[in-house]
C-alpha cells in the first residue's frame, strides 16, 4: 500500500499563501531481476530466461531507433524518444551567430523523453490504495539574498575554505538543495556577486572569482 507525502509550494504568484502539492512517497526500487520474476510468476508461461531476453532486446532494438531518429511507441507502456544536447566540454552556440561552434561530433543523446500510455497510468491507479504519509514543509532561511551572499563570501575568505561545495552552502543559508542550487547558480551567472565555480558535475564547487 503506498503513502502519499503533502509537499509545500512557494508563492511563486506572490498571492501570500503557499499552495501545496501530493506525491507519492516511494517505497524502494524493483530491481530487474524481481521484475523478471514477477513477470515469470505471474502466470504468464514464461520463463525468467525468456523474460531476461525479451526485455534485453526490446531495450537494445528501441535504442537503436531512437538512435536512427524515431519516436518508439509501446502498446500499453508508453512513447519515447531521445533528446540532445551539447557535450559537456564545448560550448553552446546561439542562435544568430555568424560560425556554427559546433558539428555533429559536438552533441550527444542526453536523455530520453517518455509519455506514458494512458492505459497505463488509468492501471496503475487502479492498483493503487493511498495512506496518508509525511506533511513536508518549505525549509526557509532565517537570512535575505543578500546576506546569504554575504556568508558565502565570509566563507569563501576563511583561508580554511578554498571552495564551497553546495551542501556547505545548504548549511550555511538554511535552504532547501534546490532552491541553494537554484540560487548558487544566479550568482555564479552574475560578475558582481564574486562567486563563479570550477569542476563539472559532482566535482563542481564554488569558489572566489579573479
């Protein structure tokens, strides 16, 4: 029986009430082998090997689709289709530039979008029997913008700190990660706050700028 969590929104509209949203709280991941299994045990005739094997080539032949440009529809399941984007290590052009910075070596498949099958999601609530879970509020900071940015500054001059990563930035400000995040990368976007990063991914931190 799954639980649903009561989850706070901002006042993006500014009408000085927060709104709230429901999602559900997730129980555990089903590995590829208990699907299999379930698959198998579920009075369908086959064997977790025929199982293994079908999924493994629906998984490679759709791959190759998107791979050749096609949008792959699965009867019951769902629509997918890949989507692209710059290599982490170039730069992305804009639109009106005279030279082209890039070729098709430049961009990589990022991701795939999927939309699922109405007859899925109508199945899915069908088995699903909601309890009540967490009521999970806004974490808000006791500081302005500003003074936020001044205590990553403090920190960022304390000759003990050479970088920020963004879990001490959480801890200093009192913000949520993505809002933290979110914030983090205006400033580092803005010239005048001081702050830029180095490093990509989950090596990237922040540091004084030159």
């Amino acid at each position: 029986m799954a639980k649903y969590i009561k989850q706070e929104m901002s006042d993006f509209q500014g009408t000085g009430e927060n709104k709230c949203f429901y999602r559900l709280q997730t129980s555990g991941n089903l590995s590829p082998k208990e699907l299999i299994n379930r698959i198998a045990q579920s009075g369908s005739g086959l064997t977790e090997g025929t199982v293994a094997h079908v999924l493994q080539t629906l998984t490679h032949e759709m791959a190759r689709a998107m791979a050749d440009g096609y949008s792959v529809s699965v009867d019951g399941l769902g629509i997918f289709k890949a989507s692209i984007g710059v290599r982490e290590d170039k730069e992305m052009d804009t639109i009106d530039g005279e030279e082209s910075k890039h070729n098709a070596t430049s961009l990589q498949v990022t991701g795939i979008n999927y939309r699922a099958d109405k007859h899925l999601i109508s199945d899915t609530d069908s088995h699903c029997h909601l309890t009540r879970g967490e009521v999970r509020k806004l974490c808000r900071s006791p500081y302005t913008k500003e003074e936020r940015l001044q205590l990553a500054l403090d920190f960022l001059n304390d000759p003990t700190h050479p970088f920020m990563r963004l879990d001490d930035y959480v801890a200093l400000t009192g913000l949520s990660k993505p809002v933290a995040s979110k914030e983090l990368v205006e400033f580092r976007e803005n010239a005048e706050t001081g702050i830029t990063t180095t490093g990509r991914g989950s090596n990237k931190v922040y540091i004084k700028r030159l």
